[in-house]
C-alpha cells in the first residue's frame, strides 16, 4: 500500500497543519460511509476537528477536494495494490495474490461499491474509466505473462475483473450467497474461480 506521508512537525502545544492529503483521506471515509452526497465541507471540517478555512487553504471548491479524493482513491487502491504484487515473480502467483487481496478488501471496505453507485456523476465516471483502464490492463499483463496471446489476455483480464466487480457487489448486497471467507469453502470457491480463468 502507498505509505501516508509524514506531517512536518510544529511547536509543541499546536496542532499540526492538517495537509490536502488528509481532506482527501477525509473524503474518501466519508464516501464509503455515505456516497459522494458526505462529502460536505462543514461535517468534514468536525470530522478532521478543525474549520472550513484549512478547506479552502488547500481547495478552491468541493469540486477540487472530489477529484483529489478520487486520485488518492486510485493511487492506494490501484498503485498501492500494483505495486504489493509486484513484488511476487511468478506471474500466476501475482494473480492469486491480486485476488485474494482485492477479495479480501472488497469485503473489508466498502468504498469502492460506493463510488460504483455514483458512476454516473461525471467525476466519478471519468476516475472509475481511468482505474478501470489501469486495472484491466494490469491484469491483461499478467495472462500475457502467463503466455496468453495479447487479445486473449485482454479478454482474461476483462473477465476477471468483470469477477472481481461481482465479487465485490455480492459480499455487500447479499453476502449469504457467498460461502463466509474464513470457511475453507471460500478458498476453494476463489481457487476454482482462478482455474477457469488461467485454463488453456
């Protein structure tokens, strides 16, 4: 995962400058706890404990504080996650490990299926387009690793997250469907989801 960024330090007895990283931060919570209708300047100025002047000193409008939140979005959950497989050489190892990472978040946060529901504010839209892109093209590379000619990879890699999207819906809409990720029945239900998708 990205690493938070160090505050510079202050005087002792005065709170540290809150920076435009923490607004998006902020930001993001508040979508996956209500949509993008909580990002709001005032409820996250109380969340962060401070006023609507440290927004502005970072933000000229909500607008500005929606695409920093959607760029933090892609670059811990999408860069971030990237760059933890990467360090896995085999490529059908880094394919279960995005999997079973990206499974295992999707149940844990609930943030992405929220920015799914608003995909039709034009922000989101444009963010989800971009990391959909990314996202797919990444693991279209890890099939073609695999030896899948390149218009097969894509395929792999579209369906696959087409899975994963599912995946994600499922365990928040209508978990009792999916058998409970600490039962060894899960493990095998993401294993042979994985077979199907690896098979020659």
């Amino acid at each position: 995962m990205a690493q938070r960024q160090q505050r510079p330090r202050q005087d002792s007895g005065r709170k540290p400058r809150l920076t435009a990283q923490d607004w998006a931060d902020a930001a993001l919570a508040a979508i996956a706890e209500g949509g993008l209708a909580a990002v709001a300047v005032e409820p996250l100025a109380t969340r962060l404990g401070t006023t609507k002047g440290s927004f502005y000193w970072h933000f000229a409008n909500r607008d500005a504080l929606i695409d920093a939140a959607l760029d933090r979005w892609a670059e811990i959950n999408t860069e971030g996650t990237i760059a933890e497989v990467e360090e896995e050489s085999d490529p059908e190892l880094r394919i279960r490990r995005l999997f079973a990472f990206a499974v295992e978040a999707a149940a844990d946060d609930p943030l992405e299926v929220s920015l799914l529901a608003t995909a039709a504010h034009p922000r989101v839209a444009a963010a989800l387009h971009r990391v959909t892109e990314r996202r797919v093209a990444y693991v279209a590379q890890l099939f073609a690793a695999l030896g899948f000619p390149p218009a097969e990879a894509r395929r792999r890699g579209l369906l696959a997250y087409s899975v994963y999207l599912g995946h994600a819906q499922l365990r928040h809409a209508a978990p009792s469907v999916l058998p409970p990720a600490e039962d060894g029945e899960f493990r095998e239900y993401l294993d042979e989801a994985l077979g199907v998708l690896m098979r020659r």
